[in-house]
C-alpha cells in the first residue's frame, strides 16, 4: 500500500485546511505503514548489501574492491557498522570503516534499577557523539543515575544543563532522548524537576569557589605590604598584588605584577618567599613605592628611586608622573635625570606635599634638580602644587634648579624662604654650549608664591642664569627678596649664544630690593625684555637694567615697560648703562616715584631711524606723581598728548605733568 505522510496521515479536517468539511479520523492502516516505515530506519535498514552477522558478510567475497556493505544483526554490537571490501571479486577481505549509517541508536533496558541501568544497543559507535539515543527507563530514578551499555563500564546519565539527575527526572515507561558529551549521556529535554539539580551543582561550585578564595586570603593576608611580600607565599592562580603600603597603610597602594627573574634585580622588584618574582606595574610612581617615606627620616631614596623608576619606564611610554601625596618629606638633592626621547609629557606633582632638607644635607645645594629634559628630549615637564620649605636650610641654596630642561611649567608651587643668607629658590641655568645654541629652553612660572618666611632670608627669588632662557613669570607673588625678586644674567658668558627672552606679567612683587634685575643680557636680543601689568609695593627700586645699550638697539628690542603699578618706590627703574627703555602708561599710587637713567654718566648715540639721537627713555602717559630725573650726560624723550621735545641735559627733575 502507499505509505502517506505524517501531515496527510494525522490532518486536522477531512479535507486538509477546510473546518466545514469536518474532523479527521486517523485511519490505522495509514498510521501503521508510517511507522513500519520509522522503524525499518530507526533499526539500520539501507539500501545496497545488508548483512546480518560478521559472519555473513565474510562469506560473501564476490563483490568487487571498494563495495560497501553495512552488517546490522551481530550478536557482538561491535561487528555492527559500515564495511567495505579490499581485493577483486571472490578474493579480499571486509573492513569495517564505521558506524551504521542510521543517526539513532535505540536502547534496551535489560537489567539494573532505576538508579543503575544496563542495557544494549544494535551496536557500539566509534564516534558516540554523532548519535542520539532513544531510552524508554525500566523503573523511575531516585537521584544520580548511571547507564552501561553492551557490556562496556557504567556512565552517568545528566540533565540537559550538564547537572546530576535528582529523583524522577527519569520515569517508567517515559522515552527520553540524549546524546554522548565527553564521558556522559545528557537528557536533550529535561524535566521541570531538574532545577533540583541545577541548584545544588550551583551550590557546590560556589563552595568550590569560596574554598580556593579563602586559601587564597590565607597565603595572602589583608595586611600585605611591599617590605612583607618576601615573606609571603603566593597561590598560582594569583598573577597581581595590592600591597596597602611599603610597610604600614600607606596614602597610596601599588599594584605589583607576577613576572619572570630580572636579569638585575631593582627598588621595583621583590621575590616572595615561593620564589616567585614581583614588579610594580603602575605607570605612575610615588615614594610610598621604595620607602618608609614621610615619617621625620631621611626620604632621599625613596624619591631617588622614584626616578630611576620613571626614567626605567619613559622608554617606552609617551606620557607619566610623579605623584607626592600631601605630606612632610625630608630631601637631599632630588636628582631627576634619565628621561629618554620617547617620553613626550612628564609631570611631577604634590598637592599638600612639602619638602623640605633633611638635616646634615649635602653641598650640592638643592631640594630638586631636573636635567636632561631640554633640546635633546622634547618633554613637556609640568611641576605642580609643591610646597618647597626652607625655612630651616643652611646649606641647601636652591629649593628647585633646572638645567637643560626645556618646556617646563612651575605650577601653583609655594617657596618658603630659609636661614641661608643666599638662598635662591628657583635658578634656570644651561648646561652647555650644545643646548645654549638649540634655543628650547623655554621655562613658564604662574600662579607661584615666593616668600621670605619670618625671619629667614631670600637672596633671590628666581635666577636665570644662561644665555638662552626664554622665561614667562605670570601671575606670581615674590616678597621679602634682599637683592631681587627676578635676576636674569648672561651666565652663558660671549657673544656667540642667541638671545633671551623674558615676559614678566601680571606679578605682585612686595618688600624687595630690586623688583626685576635685568642684568650683563647677551650682545644678541632679538625678543628682549616684556614687563607689563606688574604690581610693586614696598620695593625700592622694581626696574634695574644693566644693560649692552648699544647692541640691544643694534640687534633687538628695548626692554619695555608698560601698565605697571608702584606704591612706595624710591625709583621705578634704574638704568645704570644709559640703554633705551620704553616706560609706558605706568600708574604710581603714592610717594613720589622717580625714573633715575643714565647713573653710570653712559651716553649713546643712536641711531636716527628708530629713536631721537642722544635720548635714553621714552616715557608716555602715567600720572602726575611720577618724576623722570637724569644724573649722567643722556637726554629725554617725553611724549604729552602725542606731541614729543627734547628737554635740555642740564635738567634733573622734571616734573611729570603728562
């Protein structure tokens, strides 16, 4: 009879899709060649030669090489499968070369309990995987279930989430289906009664879990630091350390990394007591890194190696720092050197942090020295928000010296005077000739305080010494200086070096002698001298200029003067070369103020095009209550209302009626 499909066999309606033509009654016969049909598959049947037994098949050699042929009946499951013929016809032999070609294998109960079952299979597949098995279970399990099959050892039955079996996930008379995974049967459906199973493997692996975290914490104690790694014995599993400090509970951790021996062992290296090596992993260091810091000792290696670690680390980063937690630390001569080309932007900062010199400090005379970081380098060096105390420095002369370091910001630093009578806190020099000739020292202070504190003394507060500065002071406040606020010299020495530039902008300057000492410049000035917007109070003289009159006209710009305030000055500037100075619109708040020129008696001639000749300032705008007075052989150039004159050489004081 022709054997209908699944669809026509078991319809909905008399005629398929049609409700009014009534309900379908299965016809037996129908249903019963569809399945005679399942059967013959799910039992291996296939076209071609079909053997019964191993035997069967051996005796049959008239066929020719490469003929397939399945045996399906053996009573050895393993003789079951695909085989295929070697030699010519009536000689040769079968070779099995796979499973039976059907995808289902269906398994029969012969023996066992619900909870241990045996059974048999039409054959015993080489690659299990590739099967699904059909189970129709003899009795209901009660919990974890096993399976052996032909004979071979038992196996565990697992739900579809790969948990154990609890009770009743398997019941009498209910097929289930599963495949092979690895070295179990897995249900493909599981029962709603196996999330029993599911929890309590959960369980189990959370308490695998806690077992390996709290032998973690026991190897590890909460308390670890730097100076107690040595002694610590480490899990594998564990690749990274969180010491709370280098010996104590630190302002700031670091994060140690596991890795191989070093070659050469450094302050950012420790071996724990398994022999497993550890190294700082942190791109930004701090001194809590290498030392005890910050506790009235002696802290100068700790920020030593703070360096070594940067200048370590700068060759293959392009940006990192320096960070000084708020504190108190004892320093000598903070050398800070080594920083290789690949770094573009290096930043030391402290906010709250003081330094101060430790006690029987060295010669060098210095808080902080940075070198190296000019021409050569590139860098960007920002120093921000550090407290620079000398307040009881004998022998440290410099708070901060930058030599060779080019694209440097001092930032909202504090310098507290101190009891060496030539202190100097801030002094930019050059190294050598190389740099001097490259012109890339450019330095920018803003935002800074300078200050004598009580009765400590200030020689200078900033010194440019070199003859290639190009120095920005901007909105800085210096006070309590005994010879100047600002000095920039021609430390280079010749004529050979090109020129300096210096911006002094928007300053408070208060209670020194000199405010600005622009002094000995290079015979080279093309930038020149900018000072404007400034605030004096209490300083006796805020200008003092001597000066190479001749060349600055020559090669560069007169130093100008513009928008400044005085309140209490002797003199507003005093020229001791007779070189040209532009004294524009300046305010005088009270006092009498005078512009003294010409003290050395220099006279120079300049030349027609760019100034009147024989004439020393030009002054323009201001107040009533500044004076302009003469004491060498100059003249004046006074500018009122747009018109100019000469007033003669004899006069002294002028009054300044503008």
């Amino acid at each position: 009879m022709t054997v209908h499909t699944g669809a026509e066999v078991f319809r909905d309606y008399v005629t398929d899709g049609v409700p009014a033509s009534g309900t379908h009654k299965v016809e037996k016969a129908q249903a019963r060649a569809l399945f005679t049909l399942y059967e013959s598959l799910l039992n291996g049947s296939a076209a071609g030669l079909a053997y019964a037994t191993l035997a069967a098949i051996n005796a049959d050699l008239a066929h020719a090489a490469s003929t397939l042929a399945i045996v399906y009946g053996d009573s050895t499951a393993a003789n079951n499968g695909t085989y295929v013929k070697a030699g010519g016809s009536g000689v040769g032999s079968w070779s099995r070369i796979g499973d039976l070609p059907n995808a289902v294998i269906r398994l029969t109960v012969t023996g066992g309990t619900g909870d241990a079952i045996v059974a048999t299979a039409p054959e015993t597949p080489t690659v299990p995987a590739n099967k699904i098995y059909l189970l129709t279970p003899g009795a209901t399990n009660s919990g974890a279930t096993t399976i052996a099959v032909n004979g071979e050892a038992a196996v565990a039955i697992k739900n579809n989430f790969g948990s154990t079996l609890v009770a009743n996930s398997l019941v009498v008379g209910a097929p289930v289906a599963m495949i092979w995974s690895m070295d179990h049967y897995r249900l493909l459906v599981s029962l709603a009664v196996d999330t029993a199973g599911v929890v309590a493997d959960a369980v189990a692996a959370r308490d695998d879990a806690e077992d390996a975290r709290d032998a973690a914490i026991a190897a590890v104690p909460d308390s670890l630091t730097i100076s107690t790694i040595a002694a610590s014995i480490v899990p594998a599993p564990v690749l990274a350390l969180r010491p709370v400090g280098f010996s104590v509970v630190d302002p700031l951790a670091s994060t140690w990394k596991r890795v191989s021996a070093p070659g050469v062992t450094m302050p950012w290296h420790k071996q724990s007591s398994d022999g497993q090596w550890w190294e700082i992993a942190d791109h930004i260091a701090h001194p809590f890194m290498f030392g005890n810091v910050g506790k009235g000792a002696d802290d100068s290696q700790a920020f030593q190696d703070c360096t070594s670690f940067i200048a370590r680390a700068s060759a293959s980063l392009t940006s990192t720092q320096i960070y000084i937690p708020a504190g108190i630390y004892e320093i000598d001569n903070w050398s800070i050197t080594g920083i290789t080309a690949q770094l573009r932007h290096f930043k030391i900062s402290g906010h709250g942090a003081k330094l101060k010199p430790r006690a029987g400090g060295s010669a060098l005379g210095r808080l902080m020295s940075l070198s190296g970081l000019g021409p050569g380098v590139g860098a960007l060096l920002d120093i921000e928000g550090i407290y620079f105390d000398q307040a009881a420095a004998t022998s440290h002369l410099n708070a901060l010296v930058l030599s060779a370091s080019g694209d440097t910001t001092i930032r909202r630093c504090y310098f507290a005077g101190g009891g060496s009578a030539s202190l100097r806190p801030i002094q930019l020099k050059q190294s050598n000739v190389s740099d001097i000739n490259t012109a890339n020292f450019w330095v920018t202070v803003d935002n800074c305080w300078i200050r004598q504190n009580g009765a400590s003394v200030i020689d200078f507060g900033l010194i440019s010494d070199g003859a290639n500065n190009h120095l920005i002071v901007n909105n800085t406040k210096i006070s309590g200086c005994t010879t100047a606020a600002l000095v920039q010299t021609n430390g280079g020495g010749g004529t050979a070096y090109a020129a300096n530039s210096v911006q002094f902008l928007r300053n408070a300057i208060e209670g020194n002698t000199y405010g600005v000492h622009y002094a000995t410049p290079p015979s080279q000035h093309p930038f020149g001298f900018r000072g404007i917007g400034n605030r004096f109070e209490s300083t006796n003289y805020p200008w003092r200029f001597t000066l190479d009159s001749g060349s600055l006209v020559t090669n560069g710009a007169p130093p100008l003067l513009q928008e400044n305030i005085y309140q209490g000055e002797l003199a507003a500037v005093t020229n001791t070369s007779g070189a040209i100075i532009h004294f524009l619109d300046q305010r005088n708040r009270s006092g009498a103020a005078t512009i003294a020129n010409g003290n050395t008696g220099v006279s120079v001639a300049f030349p027609v095009t760019e100034f009147s000749a024989n004439y020393n300032v030009v002054v323009r705008g201001g107040d009533a209550s500044l004076y302009v007075t003469n004491v060498g052989t100059g003249g004046f150039d006074i500018i009122r209302s747009g018109s100019s004159g000469a007033l003669p050489v004899s006069w002294t004081v002028v009054p300044g009626t503008f």
